[in-house]
C-alpha cells in the first residue's frame, strides 16, 4: 500500500528546540500489519525513546486528517527524527515549490524506516533516493541485500529489535510453579502445496525457474536465493540482477514457501506438546486431538501480556543468520525459554540455549521442547542468564539509542552514483 499525500504545504525545516525542551520523535504508527504486530514494536520503541529523554509524538496513520495534523506537528519544530516501520509513510509527498517533494525532503526532518522483510517484499520502498530516509533493518542480512541491490542511498543501517524492557512483563521472572506448564506459538501457516498450485499458472519458464531452485534452496539461509536463483534463470536464458523486478517476485514467492514449509514442520512435531498456537492457516492440516491446542489470531499485544505465564516461546527465523526474530527477544525479557531454529546468531550470542534451539526436522524439533519440558527450572535459569550477557548490547533501548545516532547522519546519506 502505497501512502501518497500530494497538497500545498508551507514546510519549513525543524526548528533548534531550546536547551530546556526536550527532542522530539515522530512514531509512525499504523494498525493494519498482522495482528497490530507493527504498531505494538513502534509502541515499545517509542516507550524506550522516552525513557532516554525523548519527546515521543504519534501519528495515527489513515484516522481522520492525520495529514494535515501530522504537517502541523512536523511544522512546529523541534523533532529529532521520525520512526516508522515497512516502508508506511516512507512516500509521503507535498507540494513544495510547485513540485511534489517527499515529506522528509522539505521538512529536511530524518525518517527512519525500520524494515522487518526482506527488500524482495514491497521493493519500490527499499529503492526510495532520499538524504533524509534512511533504509533501516532489523535483521542485517536483509540490510546487506539493500546495500548490494536496491542502492537507493548508498547506505543500509541495520539495527536488531532488540530485548525489551523487562517491566512490560507482569510479575516477570516468574517461578514454574506459576506458571501453566506449556508454550507459545504464535505464527499463521499456509498449505506449500496451494504455493506451487500457483507457480504452475505462471508463465513459461518462471515456473520452471521456481520449483528448481526450490528444490536446491531447501534448508537455505536468504543469503542463498539470489545467486541460485540467477543461476537458474541463465539456463532460460534469462539474466537477472538483485534488483530486477522479476528476480525480486521470485524471490518472494520461494522466501514464502520456504518459511511456510518450516513452520508446518515446526507444528507438526508441536503437536505431541502442550502448545498453544496463535494464528490461523492450519486447517490443512486437520491436527485432531493433541495436547496442542489451536486458537485464531490474536493481537499482538495481548500474546505480550500473556507471555510470562509459559514455560516456553516456540518462534522461527526468517531465513536469516544475523539476528532472531522478535519473538526470541520477547521471550529473554518475560524469562521464557525461547525454542527457536538455531542460527549462527544464537550459535554465538546465546550458547547456553542451544540445547533449546533446533534444526528444521521433527526429531529435531520435538527434542527441543522435551529438553525444556524435562527440566524447566533449568531451562529458565538458562533465559535469564542469557538476558542478562545480552542486555548490555542488544536491549531495545541500545537499539532505539543507535537509531537517534544514526538519524543524525541523514547529511551523508546520500549516494554519489
């Protein structure tokens, strides 16, 4: 969805705050990403940027002439930097001059644009030229395909969720006598097979192209489905780069395939497990009577609060190696033990949970759990000595701190080429 707002503005560059007034931040908040997901992680940034001393403004994006209210604000001065999430609001126009200049631009106020995906999904927002937008990623891989491929500045700031602030947590740490005895999985499936259906309308050789490097790419990283992929494609004749329209759709549509593949392994072995499972997209697989237990979609927030009442918090990464999923750093802060896909990330950062973390089969899969299950006391004491190591360099608040030094260098975000 593209967010485009063309009107006459009188845009004036932020004015200096006095010395007693405190910065401002500009949270771009938006309610319509999977179960609020987007909105609740800006919200607890923003939670973190006022805690630094931050004065944390939001516009609710698409509620009644948030334009023209969010213009007002930005034209009152004093704003730091702005903060969003996608790619939303990264294309906000206004006539300046008679010409139709992005927000940021003609406010010269810098936009952090802080991308949970890969710039294979909605990649016209990776490719956005501007000094004052700066092409954020929580997972650095990614940032490492925008810097190669997209080129839209020259620069590619990658900065990980983070581990929350403890206090979001109610009575966290709690003990395993308090708590219910199962785990967490919050995650919507797919049926691959309704995926491939797909891939055989597509017209001649994509398809061909596609079930081939699905094939080689099984149990790949991302880092691996672009030169397989353009690999492929040469045999047809077709020679692609990372930012060819074409090669990026495909790239899509085997990232989703891969990760929809991965999570009905992961629960298919959850099924033997006492496991809650948030999302929906599983009826293909007509699980029958289990100790798991299967519930629609929830927001996000309310999986947050409910959290530290688990022994465990299944999650899987997507396709990287650089960092782990929101839900990891979710689960260090509330002291569940976090059962996730093991990556070179949690291989160096996390060692002492690797008996937790598993390889993408059943077996491996199921002994996780067990090993959490048959010693959970140890399994927590585990969590929180791991959040502990890793709070000084990876809590939210280093990362949103990060953010406010990397916005101040929207003045050479620029490229030369």
């Amino acid at each position: 969805m593209r967010t485009t707002l063309v009107r006459s503005a009188a845009i004036e560059p932020s004015a200096s705050p006095p010395a007693a007034q405190r910065p401002k931040v500009l949270l771009l908040l938006w309610d319509g990403s999977g179960n609020d997901i987007l909105r609740h992680l800006l919200l607890a940034a923003g939670g973190e940027l006022q805690a630094l001393g931050y004065d944390v403004r939001e516009a609710a994006m698409f509620s009644e002439n948030w334009e023209g209210r969010m213009i007002a604000e930005i034209e009152a001065g004093g704003f730091a930097f702005a903060l969003g999430m996608s790619g939303m609001g990264i294309d906000i126009a206004v006539t300046l001059n008679g010409a139709a200049t992005l927000l940021w631009d003609a406010a010269r106020l810098p936009l952090f644009n802080w991308n949970c995906d890969h710039p294979c999904y909605y990649p016209s927002r990776h490719a956005v030229r501007s000094r004052h937008v700066l092409h954020g990623y929580v997972f650095p891989d990614h940032a490492r395909y925008a810097i190669a491929h997209m080129q839209a500045n020259g620069a590619a700031c990658a900065v990980h969720i983070g581990i929350p602030d403890r206090s979001r947590f109610a009575e966290a740490p709690r003990p395993p006598s308090r708590r219910n005895g199962r785990f967490l999985f919050a995650k919507s499936g797919g049926d691959p097979a309704a995926i491939e259906s797909r891939w055989r309308s597509f017209v001649d050789p994509v398809g061909r192209i596609l079930f081939a490097a699905d094939e080689e790419l099984r149990g790949a990283r991302t880092a691996a489905f672009l030169p397989t992929v353009a690999r492929i494609a040469e045999r047809h004749g077709l020679h692609l780069d990372g930012a060819n329209a074409l090669l990026l759709q495909m790239l899509r549509e085997l990232d989703a395939c891969a990760r929809v593949r991965n999570a009905n392994t992961v629960l298919r072995a959850a099924l033997a497990f006492p496991v809650d499972v948030y999302g929906d997209g599983w009826a293909h697989l007509g699980p029958g009577p289990s100790p798991a237990k299967l519930f629609g979609p929830v927001p996000f927030g309310k999986l947050e609060s409910g959290l530290p009442e688990y022994l465990g918090s299944v999650s899987l990464n997507p396709l990287i190696d650089e960092s782990v999923h929101d839900r990891v750093f979710f689960a260090l802060a509330a002291n569940v033990a976090p059962v996730s896909d093991s990556n070179r990330f949690s291989r160096a950062h996390m060692p002492d949970l690797e008996r937790y973390a598993f390889v993408l089969t059943a077996d491996g899969v199921a002994a996780a759990l067990q090993a959490v299950l048959d010693a959970p006391a140890e399994a927590l004491a585990r969590t929180e000595a791991t959040w502990e190591a890793m709070l000084p360099e990876f809590s939210m608040r280093r990362s949103v701190e990060r953010i406010a030094s990397l916005a101040t260098l929207s003045h050479a975000n620029v490229s030369l080429t």
